[in-house]
C-alpha cells in the first residue's frame, strides 16, 4: 500500500502533510502536491493532516491512475519538506469537482 495526492489538492496545495512525513516523500508542483510512491512508507500520518481530504490510500477503488500520476510527477517536481501558505484560492476551491481539467499545471513548484 502507498498513499497518494488527489485532485482536491489541486489549486489547494496545503501543506500541512509535508511537515509530518518522516520519509520527505512530497513533491512541490506549481498548484498541488504528489507523493512518490515508491518512497512512501505507508504510515499515513499525512492523511489526516490534509484539510482537503486530497490523500488516499492506494487501496480504495479506481486509485490505479492517482498511484502513476503521482509517480510521474514525484519524479519531475522538486521535493518539499517544509510548510508554506496553501494557495489564494485554496478555501473556494476545496471540494470543487473537475480540477484537473480545469487548473492542473505540469510546472514545477519551488520545492524547499
């Protein structure tokens, strides 16, 4: 099992979770976070840290897509271990449907 970044952390990007992994398995995009999979020791101390709701295990139902999602982008986007402000819109854009048609970015973020 592995833990993973959904869409609700796009345009979100809490990062509480990133302070609590004791593996610095986060990975900073320009809107939202991922978790390299391979690199996740399945504790899940970041779950409940997340006030999207945007982390689930890898064994809920149709989480196959997330898990390489996640893969490829922990492996473009630089890691990041330590909190920063979540973005402008973050509070508006909790629970909104669609996100990743509708503001995913591919860049990377800032990482640190």
């Amino acid at each position: 099992m592995t833990y993973v970044v959904t869409d609700n952390c796009i345009a979100c990007k809490y990062t509480d979770c990133v302070e609590v992994c004791p593996v610095d398995c986060f990975y900073e995009g320009e809107n939202m976070l991922v978790i390299h999979p391979d690199e996740c020791i399945d504790c899940g101390v970041c779950e409940p840290e997340c006030p999207a709701d945007a982390i689930r295990p890898d064994t809920e139902p149709d989480m196959e897509p997330w898990v390489e999602f996640n893969r490829k982008y922990s492996l473009a986007w630089p890691v990041i271990i330590t909190r920063k402000d979540p973005m402008p819109e973050a509070e508006a854009r909790d629970g909104e449907t669609g996100k990743l048609e509708k503001y995913f970015s591919e860049a990377p973020g800032e990482g640190g």
